[in-house]
C-alpha cells in the first residue's frame, strides 16, 4: 500500500518533536531521558513524605475516685433523720436474753399484838420486864396472873433477853453448879436458866426468882413448849 507523502512527512515531525521535548524533560530534570538510559531519579524532594510515626500516647492516667468520695458533701446541713420502724428491730438469739420476772416482795406479816399493861405480846405465856422486875402470866392474850415482882440476875450473870421455849420441869431441884435449892422450878433457856421459888433480896445468878405461891403458880400453868418472853 502506498504511503502518503504528507502522512510521512507528519510523523517525521512528530519524532522531531518528541525528541526535543524528551530533551527539555532531562535538562530540567524530570527524569524523561534516552532509550538507552534508566529511569530518572526522583528527587528526594519529590518522593512521598515517609508518614510520621505517631507520638507515643500519653500514659492513661487515672481517673479521679468519685467526688462523693473524695471531698466531704458541700452541704453542711445534716442529713434528715429517717423515722424510726414502728416495730421493734428482731435481735439476734445470740444476744438476746430473757428477762426474769421481777420479784414479787414477800408479805410482812404483821406483829402480833402487845398484851395489854405488859411489853409482851399475846404470844406469850410468861412475860417478864427485867427493868421493872415484874412478871405475868398470859392466857388467850390477856393477864392470867400479875404483874408480880421478881428477883433477876445481875451484872455478872445478867438474865438473857429474848424469846424462849419451856424445855423441862422438876418440882424439886438443887443447883450442881452452886447447890442451892430451886423448888417449883421451870427451865426455859441455856445454863439452867429457870423460874422457881427464890429470896426476893438477893439477885440470881441469871434465873427469874418468885416467891412461893408465884413459883407454885408458874410450876402449875407452864408447860414444856409454851413461849416465855424476856424484855
């Protein structure tokens, strides 16, 4: 096929062409160059920036604890107080402890009643005021016999005080601990302590002395258990 003069004459221009502008490319440095020739280096300028390495993070630090926690309430104001459970609070077995019932005080019973004109009461069935030497017999509550007058012990063998039980009785007795005669005589309290038939004007040596018939009378009325009251 025939080639056409201006085809030919176009393509020889357009190699002219890219010759010079090959040409320019390498004077100005673009890296176009011959065919013989490698690829143009790319200035350092123009190769991609390397990426920065990110900086390395901050370490975390901590969180601040809650405010609640850390800084005291702003608010001075008291909390308001919660209302106390109507019921009583359920305690635990282990300090719970029963209470015993409280102690019903026991009865005082009354004292009996003095025997009228005597320091004795209606208890007794022989009464003897040591301080007025006089003495009584009581039946039922009142005077069977008296007042009559006694001789009693002095300071060295005082008569006891108190309250006492007729233990024994013998219509003729002798002292072992002075062998002196006690007639009619009527024990009723610790070392031979007794009524009986006695002078009335020296004291005993601790026994309530009477005279004959006081001491007969005294002998007849008592017997062993009744109650004799020294005051």
């Amino acid at each position: 096929m025939a080639t056409h003069p201006h085809g030919t004459r176009r393509i020889a221009q357009g190699a002219v062409f890219a010759a010079l502008v090959s040409t320019v490319l390498v004077g100005v440095g673009l890296g176009v160059g011959t065919a013989d020739e490698g690829p143009a280096a790319v200035p350092a300028a123009a190769s991609a920036a390397p990426v920065p390495r990110a900086a390395p993070s901050a370490p975390a630090t901590r969180s601040a604890p809650p405010t609640s926690q850390a800084a005291a309430p702003t608010s001075s104001a008291a909390p308001a107080p919660t209302t106390a459970p109507t019921t009583a609070p359920t305690t635990s077995p282990a300090t719970s402890r029963a209470v015993p019932p409280a102690a019903v005080p026991a009865r005082v019973a009354a004292a009996p009643a003095l025997v009228a004109g005597t320091p004795c009461t209606v208890t007794a069935k022989a009464c003897v005021d040591l301080d007025a030497r006089t003495a009584w017999l009581v039946e039922d509550g009142a005077v069977r016999r008296g007042p009559v007058s006694v001789m009693i012990g002095d300071e060295i063998d005082p008569t006891p005080r108190g309250t006492f039980r007729v233990e024994w009785k013998a219509e003729q007795w002798t002292s072992r601990e002075y062998l002196t005669q006690m007639p009619y005589a009527v024990f009723f309290a610790e070392g031979g302590i007794a009524f009986h038939e006695g002078p009335q004007d020296t004291n005993s040596a601790g026994c309530v002395k009477l005279t004959n018939a006081d001491a007969q009378a005294w002998f007849a009325y008592l017997q062993v258990g009744d109650e004799v009251q020294i005051r």
